[in-house]
C-alpha cells in the first residue's frame, strides 16, 4: 500500500451530522492503541497487536498522511477511515486502485458511525481524485463489513483465500 499521490492534504475536517473526519493528532495515540491491541476490533485482522509493543513502537501521531482520518465524536476519537493506494494486492482487480479500510472502537458499533464516516471520506475522495474506482477486501465471514460494504456502493467483485480465510473482494465505481 502506499499513499493516494499528490492530493491537497489535510482538508478541512469534514463534518457529517454527527462526526467530524480530521487528520490524525498526537492526542489520538492512545485511542490508535486501544484499536490496533482490541480482540474485538481484530477477530477479522488476524488479531490484536500486544499493547506493550505498540506503546514502543506506535510515532507520536500514528498514521499521518493523506488518505487518513480519525474519526471523531464529540470530541473523541472513536475511529479511524484510511485510503490509499493498493500498488500490490493479492488480487489484480484491486492493483493501482485505491484502497478503502476502516476500524472503530467496540463501542461504535451499531449505531451507523462507519457508514456516515464511510461515505463522508469517499465523498472527499470522489471530490479530490474524480473518475477513479476505489476497492474494499474483507474476511466474507464479516458479515457487517460486507454489509457496510454493500451500503457503500460496493459490489463483490470476486472472493479468495488468503490469511487462512476466505475474503471478499469489493470494487466501488467512480460516481458519476
């Protein structure tokens, strides 16, 4: 994976209803720990990273660049929305394509977070690199992802083992 290429960064937040989408902050170091060490968060990842580890190694402000949004509520980070380019995938439908993933915290879940904060990121992706595809792979077993996914305007575009699982593979077309 790598960066989106040269796009102006950082954007203003974005503002949906509820959440505000903004580039990562130092303050946000702990909630990334909290997200990357959860079982819960990790069930379809492969599974959580030790605590102890990512205290060493996480920077100071955890994944900054272009294509990276915490995503906030109420003024806390509840989760993170990352783009970026998928130069290599195990997969050559979703090579050169942008990349959609995302992570929040537990207690996120199942209150339409990730939908508005999806939507809203792709909405600034589709404003800022027009005409071009974006891609999302997941465990099929995770079956709110693939829902999310469908919600999104994601469609299967084909399924494969890998990680000892079978994954889904999604391809959103440029918005028209």
């Amino acid at each position: 994976m790598s960066e989106l290429g040269h796009v102006p960064w950082p954007p203003e937040p974005i503002r949906t209803e509820r959440l505000v989408l903004r580039e990562p902050e130092a303050r946000d170091r702990t909630t990334f720990a909290e997200l990357l060490a959860s079982p819960e968060v990790h069930t379809y990842l492969g599974g959580p990273r030790p605590r102890d580890v990512l205290e060493r190694e996480l920077p100071e402000v955890p994944e900054r660049w272009p294509g990276s949004f915490v995503v906030e509520l109420d003024g806390a980070m509840i989760g993170h929305i990352l783009l970026r380019r998928a130069t290599e995938h195990r997969r050559p439908a979703a090579v050169g394509k942008a990349d959609l993933g995302y992570l929040f915290l537990p207690t996120a879940w199942g209150h339409g977070y990730a939908a508005e904060a999806c939507a809203a990121a792709l909405g600034w992706f589709d404003a800022t690199l027009p005409g071009e595809p974006v891609v999302l792979t997941t465990q099929s077993a995770n079956i709110a992802s693939t829902c999310l996914a469908a919600k999104l305007g994601f469609s299967e575009v084909e399924r494969f083992h890998a990680w000892d699982a079978e994954q889904w593979l999604g391809m959103r077309l440029p918005a028209t």
